[in-house]
C-alpha cells in the first residue's frame, strides 16, 4: 500500500476510539516517535533514527500540519473537511503561503546517479546543514508533490462518527477510511432508522 508523508503528517490528529480525538504531536516525545518511526518516509532527507525532537520543532510541523489540513479541506471541498478542523481552518490563501515558505527554506538540487550496471535514478542533494530544517523542508515538498499529483482527486474526509481523518479513495465504493469507521458509520445509521421509526410509531 503507498504511503504518503503529507496524509501520515495529516493522520497525526485522530480519533482516540473513546469518542474523542488525539494529537501525537502533542508533546516533543510524541514527535521524536512519529519521526523516528518513519526513517522510510525521510529517507535521504534526515537521519530520522538519530532524530530527538525539541519545543521549536515540534511547533514547526504542527504549524505545517495546520497548514496541510487546511489545504487538503480545500481539495475536498465542496465536500465538508474533517471535523477536527471545521471551526479552527487555517485560511487557504494563509496555508498555501505558509507551506511555500517552509519548502523554500531548503535549498536542493536535483543529481542524476546512473551506475553502469544499472538504472539511472534521481534524488535531491541539499545545501542545508541543520537536519530539522532539512525535515520540515522535506514534509512541505512531500505536500506539494501530493497536492499537485493525481491522489488529490481521491483525497476524501472519513465522514464516520468521531473519525477525523483525510484518506485517499483506493476503489470506487469507498466512502471510509478504514472497516472499522464503516462498522461506526453502519452502526449509527442503523440507530437513527431505528430511533426513526420508533419515534413516527409514538
């Protein structure tokens, strides 16, 4: 299954399965954890296994985190965001800017490596000594390359009770992020026919 930094990075807010929603992001161990658990994901960006957060950081990806809800609500629209960012969107005029500034905040270049045994591949060679800088920079690029590519049509909301995650369409039926919102969402409509019907009979 493909993966995608900026939808993991959005994935960060979620809901606790108690009915109310969690940020892992929350304190700078929960950061230091998110990172370090996806050295794939960085992979030639920054050393995520060596990787400790600080306050500073952990302000920065949440602020870019803001910054990539607003704009992923933006490509689902008219369809509603996910109800964790109803009431506190960044503006999309705001959120644009924003990841354009932390993405310019690393200079790269790209560098062609072709081996004679082999195929030639592309990868990006940075001028930027700070890792943390190298990381934000690289969650904003990995934004840009997925608001720009062809998963942003199938970007959806989960519109499950309690679920406030964006989830990228994988067939034509799907309309959760996963089974168990399904269950939810089936569960919950089954009650309000129930309760319906109950009420019309009275």
């Amino acid at each position: 299954m493909e993966r995608w930094p900026a939808l993991e990075l959005a994935s960060t807010i979620r809901h606790d399965g108690d009915g109310g929603v969690t940020d892992d992001l929350a304190t700078t161990d929960g950061v230091t954890r998110w990172i370090q658990a996806r050295p794939d994901l960085l992979a030639g960006h920054v050393p995520a296994g060596d990787m400790a957060a600080d306050d500073e950081l952990r302000v920065e990806i949440i602020e870019l985190r803001r910054a990539v809800r607003a704009l992923f609500a933006r490509a689902v629209s008219p369809a509603p965001p996910s109800s964790a960012d109803a009431r506190r969107l960044m503006p999309a005029d705001q959120a644009l800017a924003h990841l354009n500034a932390v993405a310019a905040r690393e200079t790269v270049v790209p560098q062609l490596d072709w081996p004679s045994d082999g195929a030639p591949t592309a990868h990006l060679l940075s001028a930027e000594d700070d890792p943390k800088v190298r990381l934000v920079a690289a969650l904003a690029r990995a934004a840009i390359d997925f608001l720009s590519g062809p998963q942003r049509e199938q970007l959806r909301a989960c519109t499950a009770p309690r679920c406030v995650r964006y989830f990228v369409k994988s067939h034509g039926r799907q309309e959760w992020c996963k089974p168990s919102c399904g269950n939810r969402a089936r569960a919950a409509r089954h009650y309000r026919r129930q309760r319906t019907a109950t009420d019309g009979g009275q």
